[in-house]
C-alpha cells in the first residue's frame, strides 16, 4: 500500500455476474466492494513487479 499518493477516481464498467460475486467475496469478508476491488488490483499489480 502507498498511503502518500494522491488518488483519482475512475469508472469502470462490469457485467453483472461480476459485481455480484464481487459483492458476494465482499459480504463474507465484511468489506466494501471497492476494498475487495483495490486489494485485489493492488495485489496482482505487486505480483506483475516482483
């Protein structure tokens, strides 16, 4: 995580079945679907540098 960057808002569309098991991780998890969002890009990004 990167506390210090400034942030930007962006859209994004997903087909349905997405957003729904999307919100489905995020319930079980007790998290937002953003959370769920951020963790997962930020996580295969970290994964593409190493």
């Amino acid at each position: 995580r990167r506390p210090a960057q400034e942030q930007r808002r962006v859209n994004v569309d997903f087909p349905l079945w997405m957003i729904q098991s999307l919100d489905r991780e995020a319930r079980r998890l007790g998290v937002t679907r953003q959370s769920i969002i951020k963790v997962w890009i930020a996580e295969r990004l970290e994964r593409k540098v190493s």
